[in-house]
C-alpha cells in the first residue's frame, strides 16, 4: 500500500472508532439515570448520616453549585463509561489497521498484552471502587464533629475517577515487566536480583499516586502490586527456562550441512595407570604370543 493508501485507511479507522465512541457515550447518557448515577454515588450515600449531606427527607444528594455543573458532570461520565463501553470495538479497528504489519508471534504478543491490560485495568478499578467507601470514611472522619461535611458533585466525582484511574494504571505496570521480559529486554535474573527494589519502590509509587494520600488507601494499591510483581518475576523465571531449553535444542540447527562441527575433536587424556584390583579378585593378564610361548620353555 501507499501512503495515501494507508493514511485512507487510518482515517478510516479512527473515524468508525469514534462512531463507536458515540455511541457508548449515549448508551452512557441514557444509564445515567437508569442506575449508573446511583452506582457512582453508592459509596458516598452508604456513609454514616454525620458524615454525607441529608436533604430534607433525609436523603443522601450531591451539591452543585453552578448552572452548567449538572449537564458537565453528566457528559463527563458518559463520555469515560462510554470509552470503556465501546473499548472491544475501537480496540478491534486499531487492531485491524496494525496486524498486516504484524509476524505471528508479534500478533501472539499483541493479542495477550492488550487481553491482559484490559483484566489488570477492571482489576484495579474495581478494588479501587470497593475500598472507596472505607477511605472517604477514614478521611471524612478526621473532619472532627464540629464540622458539616457536605462534598459538591464535581469534586466527588473527579475524585472517583482519579481514584479508578490511579488504580487500574497502576495494576498494569508489573505487565510491562511482563513483556520486556518476553521479548528478551529483561532477564528473570535481573529481576530476581532487583526484587527488594521493586517492592520499595512499588510501595513508594503507590504513596505518590494515590489521590487520598493516606495509608489506607496505600496499602490497598501497593499490596496487590507487590503480588502482581512476584507473579511477573516467577513467570520470567520460566520463560527463561524454556528460552533455554529451546536454545539447546537449536543450537546446531542454523549451520550449515557441509560446515566443521562446533565440538572440540580433539580426544580427551586417559590416565594410562592401571586401576587396582580389589581385594579377593583376581586379575587377568593378556595371554602371551607364540613367540614369547617358546622363549619361556627356553
């Protein structure tokens, strides 16, 4: 293909993604008050009544404080529900323009980093969301009683997607060590060797990146990363075995049928001592030649 060829079909590509895109965003939109709204909101309402603002009939609600806050807010969370709604789509168009330049282990590769980031992301978001609840009540709470705690819909809401954005990002960093280990970048023996680092700085990361900035929520993110990080080590450990495996295997494979072997032919030394004999054995000598048969009779 040319290069108009190939820019045709990129433009192509990207603008049926985006149709895509579209069209989760209005699935999105339509959910939000079908139950998406009360989902993102649940572990806000499900705080204790001292700790969430009560309306009149004492229910749980959301502070806006602008005229345009509402409809941003809304848009906003369609539009990321959205993505990650038509994700299996837009991800198959950009699959389809890049695999003709692919090899089939390279295709192999392709497919199982993009399966395996889109698991560690959900992963990571949804423990985000299940432990949302415990750190808004630990940081709410040392508000202290004298206080009225009453959150506004923007900043509740980035702080949510901060938060399952921070966590999904995070379980996919060990999947790097993954696949530079699988394309011969990163040895099981370096990361062995560097496995106290990786712990300290993992825990280190993890402080940094969480929105919340306290131990709780630290502990949660840098907990499993450790796990993912030994899993990542174990599983170089046995891709290197099998790389040498196989290299042992095909070590000859590429030379050529008329090339001199590799091997060292000269013979090894053999010690020309004869070996003892062990007790109650006896040991048998070479039988004597003819001629030196008739020089004993002589």
């Amino acid at each position: 293909m040319t290069l108009v060829a190939h820019l045709t079909e990129l433009r192509t590509r990207v603008g049926t993604s985006l149709l895509f895109i579209l069209l989760g965003t209005a699935l999105a939109f339509w959910w939000y008050e079908h139950g998406l709204g009360d989902v993102i909101r649940a572990p806000y309402c499900g705080l204790p009544e001292d700790l969430r603002y009560n309306d009149s009939d004492g229910g749980c609600g959301l502070l806006i404080t602008d005229v345009f806050g509402g409809a941003l807010i809304r848009l906003k969370i369609s539009f990321i529900v959205g993505i990650v709604l038509s994700a299996p789509f837009w991800l198959f168009q950009l699959w389809r323009f890049v695999t003709p330049g692919l090899e089939r282990n390279e295709k192999f590769y392709g497919v199982s980093f993009v399966a395996a980031s889109s698991a560690l992301f959900a992963l990571g978001a949804a423990l985000a969301y299940v432990s949302l609840a415990a750190g808004l009540r630990l940081l709410l709470g040392l508000a202290g009683d004298g206080a009225v705690i009453a959150l506004t819909a923007q900043d509740y809401i980035g702080f949510v997607l901060s938060l399952l954005l921070a966590f999904g990002v995070s379980f996919e960093v060990p999947l790097i060590a993954v696949m530079l280990n699988a394309v011969g970048i990163l040895t099981y023996a370096a990361l062995a060797s560097a496995r106290r680092w990786i712990f300290f700085l993992t825990v280190v990361f993890a402080a940094f990146v969480t929105p919340t900035q306290d131990p709780f929520t630290m502990l949660v993110m840098a907990g499993p990363m450790v796990v993912l990080f030994e899993m990542a080590i174990q599983l170089a450990r046995l891709v290197d075995k099998r790389r040498a495996r196989r290299a042992a295997v095909e070590s000859f494979h590429d030379l050529d049928d008329d090339a001199a072997s590799p091997l060292d032919p000269a013979p090894s030394r053999l010690d020309g001592r004869p070996a003892a004999a062990a007790p109650g054995h006896v040991q048998l000598l070479p039988s004597a030649g003819p001629a030196q048969s008739r020089q004993g009779e002589r």
